[in-house]
C-alpha cells in the first residue's frame, strides 16, 4: 500500500502546483516555542521528546486504528494526505521551472527569488556562481523535499514521513535555543543518513558512474553529520555529471534536475518489484 500512495502522492504533487500553500508548518512552530517555553528545562533531548510526543502519538494511532479496515482504504487515503503534506514544502519540480523560465526571459528578479527558495539563502547575483549555487542546491535538496520522505514513509508507513518532516522544520527553526537545536540538527543528520547515500547510488547509476564513484571517495571529510550528508548528495551528483558538457549557462540545471528525476524513478522501480515480490511471493 506505501507504493500506491507514493506514486498517487508523488503524481498529485506535480498536478496541484499549489499544493505548497497547504503545507504551512507555522502551526508546529507555534506549539513547539509552547512546549518548550511550558516544560522549563535547557535540555534538548528532553524538548525534542516534549515537542514531538503528542504529533507522533497522534499520527501512530490513526496509523494502528486504519489499518486492516474496509480492505485498507481508509489507511490507503490516510497515507496519500500524509505523504503530500509531508513532500516540499514546495514542489521541486515546478521550482526549478519557474527558475529556468525567469532565466530564459531574462527576468533577473524573478530567478534571483526562485534562486532563493531553492538554495534556501540569499542568492548570488552572479550568473555563473547562482547557477552553480542551485545546481548544488537541487542535488542536496531533493533529498530532504522528496526522497527522504519516501523512504520513510515506505519504511514504518505515514509516521515516518512525519517524523522526518517534523524533525527537520524543527532543524531549520532559528528561534530555538542551541540545546534544542543542535540535539535536531544531529537527528535530523541521522534520518538522512541511509536516504542520502542511497539517493546518491541513485545519482551513480542514472549518471557516469565513475565520476561519481571517484567524487564520492574524494569528498572532503565533515566531523558534522549534516555537512558530511550535504557533501555525499552534491560530490556524487556532480561526478555523475562529469560527462554532460553544458551547452549554456543553464543546461547544468537542466541535467541536475532530470538525474534526480531518474534517480529517484528508479528507487520507485525498486520498490514496485520488491512490493509485487511480496504479494506473489
């Protein structure tokens, strides 16, 4: 069932373009500077604990309760609204569009704006080091928005991508104090762990394998477990690009942008025969 509501997800998130202004998380902000403000205490484990026990609780109950009813359907839907509520925040895809298409007419505004919600930081004025900058930014980031959460959820189902989704808001939410912070930031890390590295096997067989293999074992070594899954995702993907000379300035985005793609098609693929595996098996 995690595949059907993968792929219907997957597919409503490229037709709903808008479907971004429904995943606003200022709600799990709010209750999170509540609980933390409530319990009192400068330790970030035991805020993390407080911040996500009652969404996880929440979301894993519903999971038990739909499960095994009226032939899995009521779980089936469950876990469509999940999954898309839990991909993006914004669609990858339709991003990147937006951005080649301000790139293409020349609308330095409008790709300096798109430059920036892709590579979530104010984005370089420079043709040349904008285009570099998100071109590293869509290797590293469809991880985080797409693939992640498809391995999550296709692990232990709904609360998995919430979990992911949840912890990483809580990575990225500059309010909170460094305790907190930190103890996400290294959760986080480890969620992404086994995603990245195999979204980046991904990158090596939809690309040149070699050049990626090569840039993997070069990377630099990262003490921090987020850089060092930042580093795995952009070194890959660029080695698996090494033999895609661009014709312009933009046709590395382009190429970025359809080796995800791939790579992420061809983990679907994988999951689809080790799903049909195990219903003839």
């Amino acid at each position: 069932m995690a595949l059907v509501s993968i792929i219907i997800g997957l597919l409503l998130d490229r037709i709903f373009k808008h479907l971004h202004d429904l995943r606003d998380l200022s709600w799990f902000e709010y209750y999170t500077r509540a609980v933390v403000k409530l319990i009192r205490t400068n330790n970030g484990v035991v805020q993390i604990t407080a911040v996500l026990f009652l969404p996880v609780i929440v979301i894993t109950a519903l999971q038990i309760l739909l499960s095994d009813f009226l032939f899995d359907m009521p779980y089936v839907v469950f876990g469509i609204v999940v999954f898309v509520y839990c991909l993006g925040p914004a669609c990858l895809s339709s991003e990147i569009e937006y951005y080649l298409d301000a790139r293409r007419l020349g609308d330095e505004d409008e790709a300096l704006h798109y430059a920036g919600a892709l590579t979530e930081r104010a984005a370089s004025t420079s043709p040349d080091q904008q285009t570099s900058d998100v071109t590293r930014a869509i290797l590293h980031v469809a991880n985080e928005r797409i693939f992640a959460v498809i391995f999550w959820f296709a692990i232990i189902g709904p609360i998995g991508a919430v979990l992911y989704r949840l912890m990483t808001n809580l990575s990225k939410q500059e309010e909170l104090g460094d305790n907190i912070k930190l103890v996400a930031m290294l959760l986080q890390g480890v969620l992404t762990w086994v995603p990245a590295r195999m979204l980046a096997l991904g990158y090596a067989l939809t690309g040149h394998f070699d050049g990626a293999l090569q840039a993997y074992r070069n990377r630099p070594y990262e003490s921090d477990l987020v850089l060092e899954n930042y580093d795995v995702l952009v070194n890959t993907g660029l080695g698996a690009l090494r033999d895609q000379e661009p014709t312009d300035e933009i046709s590395s985005i382009e190429s970025a942008r359809n080796l995800v793609m791939r790579s992420i098609m061809i983990w679907i693929a994988v999951l689809a025969l080790l799903t049909l595996g195990g219903w003839f098996g």
